[in-house]
C-alpha cells in the first residue's frame, strides 16, 4: 500500500537512503532539505517531492498529508526546539506515526550534552499522541570514512573498548519498514549494530586486508584526540559530545550486538570487509 512520508534530513547518511529506499517500494515521499543541492536535485529526479526549509519554520506545510515521518537532527545546538517543532506540527496536521533517530548513548546521566538531550527528547515524543519509535545505532560504519586522513593511521582514544559497526544503508532498511508499518514498532527503542562486535585493532586488521595495504590502530588519549578535531573545524558542542562518547566507548556503552537489522530490515547487515569494499575508490583517492 502506498504511503504518503516525510524524511527530515533527506540529503543526511540515513536519510537518503531511507528517500531512495522508500522512492523504489512506490510510496510518495516527501523531504525537507535547507537547500537544492545536488543531493537534493538526485532526489527529485528519483520522484520526491521537495520541500526546503527546515525544522523551526516548514514543518506545517512539510507535515501536512503525511502519514509518517523520519527525523534525524545533525549534532548541533537546537535539538530540543527542533524535537518540539517536529511534535507538534506532526499532532497538528494528523501525522500517525514518528522515526526519530536517537543516539546509543542517550540516557540521562550522560556526560554528552548532546546524549542527554537526545534522551529528553526520546521523552518529548513518547508524550505526543502518535506512535514514537527511537533508534539508538552503535559507530556508524561511515565513521571509518568520515575520520580517514590518508595516513594509514586510525588514531582514535578509544582503548580496547569493542563495537559493531553499522552501515547507514541498513539503517535505512530498519527506517523503512518502520514507516511501512509502524504499529508493531510504537513506544519501541531500538538498539542498531552491524554483524561483528570488534575493537579498533580488529577493524584495522579487515580494513588492511580489504584494501590491500597497512592499516594501524593507534591508541591515543583525549587531549590528543580533542586536538585531531578542533583542526578539523569541528564546533565546541560535537566536540564536547565526541570527547564523553570516547570515555563511554571505553566503558562498553557502545558495544554490543543484536538481529534487529535482519528482523525488522529484512537484509543482512554489512561487516567491515564489505562496507570498505563498496567504498574502496574513497580509500584509492583518499591515501598518502
């Protein structure tokens, strides 16, 4: 049955694919984006209805006629307004049912002032009068993309501590089904991993397989790792958040895995191996 659903943050990891996912089951899909971008103009393309603005002033003309939404918000200061926002345009203009894209941190006593506000807004919307469903993914799998310098090098503080990296794409598949059916899903939180819990000298150990050459972990400490991302631009608020979800990874908040890609999803999750893979010309063009 088609459906008539919304992705806020449609040119984002999960967001465009969960769009392009959503486009190819025949549903009429609908995204808010800050500007026509090229990503934005693919989507169009692909049959999605456009809609710029963002979260604090299009949501009445975004959300109007929608059964379902997506909404995932950026690591910047705003998340709690955007969160009320989203609610209530969504209780205004009857929409039945929210994906909200919450963090696996998220929890009241973090240290992360991103995390902890993550987790009120989880609250905000278990209050609202439409089905809430909040996805906590462990390290996305982009991360080992996003943080590549060319070096060779994986220098992150992150010690022994293990994860399961999560590719977006599957994600998507998880967000999906989610907005195609989302009854057995309300009130749920959903921790998201990957196949293979590892620690970073295991990652490293696929990564250099994968690509044919040397890829090393190199433990470091958090000033140094505080360093590494004020050179990167990175604002003092993801700073902050990166710098306690560091100290929480070494403590095993991000580790973990379960069938939940697969069970909800319906597709297996990609490992490390696979997810370089498909990224290999990156790595090619991106490598000292």
């Amino acid at each position: 049955m088609q459906r008539n659903l919304l992705v806020i943050g449609a040119t984002g990891q999960t967001g465009g694919h969960t769009a392009r996912l959503l486009l190819e089951r025949g549903h009429h899909v609908r995204t808010l984006v800050r500007r026509r971008d090229d990503a934005a103009a693919l989507l169009a393309e692909l049959g999605a209805e456009i809609v710029e603005g963002d979260v604090q002033h299009s949501l009445d003309r975004a959300t109007q006629g929608i059964d379902a939404l997506y909404f995932t918000y950026p690591i910047l200061p705003g998340l709690m307004d955007a969160t009320a926002n989203v609610a209530q345009a969504a209780e205004d203009n009857g929409v039945k049912a929210i994906v909200n894209m919450s963090q696996k941190s998220a929890r009241r006593e973090s240290a992360s002032n991103a995390a902890r506000q993550h987790w009120v807004a989880e609250r905000l919307l278990d209050r609202s009068p439409f089905a809430a469903t909040h996805l906590r993914p462990t390290f996305f799998a982009e991360w080992l993309v996003n943080m590549w310098d060319g070096s060779g090098e994986l220098r992150f503080p992150f010690a022994d501590g293990r994860h399961a990296p999560i590719a977006a794409s599957d994600q998507a598949r998880v967000i999906a089904a989610i907005l195609e059916e989302p009854t057995p899903h309300a009130g749920k939180i959903y921790p998201l991993y990957g196949p293979v819990e590892l620690n970073h000298h295991e990652i490293a150990e696929r990564m250099t397989r994968t690509l044919g050459r040397q890829v090393t972990y190199v433990p470091i400490e958090l000033d140094e790792f505080e360093d590494i991302l004020k050179k990167r631009d990175m604002s003092p608020h993801m700073i902050q958040h990166l710098l306690a979800v560091a100290v929480d990874y070494r403590n095993g908040i991000f580790a973990g895995t379960n069938d939940l890609v697969k069970s909800i999803g319906g597709i297996e999750p990609l490992d490390v191996e696979s997810f370089v893979a498909r990224n290999r010309a990156f790595y090619d063009a991106h490598t000292a």
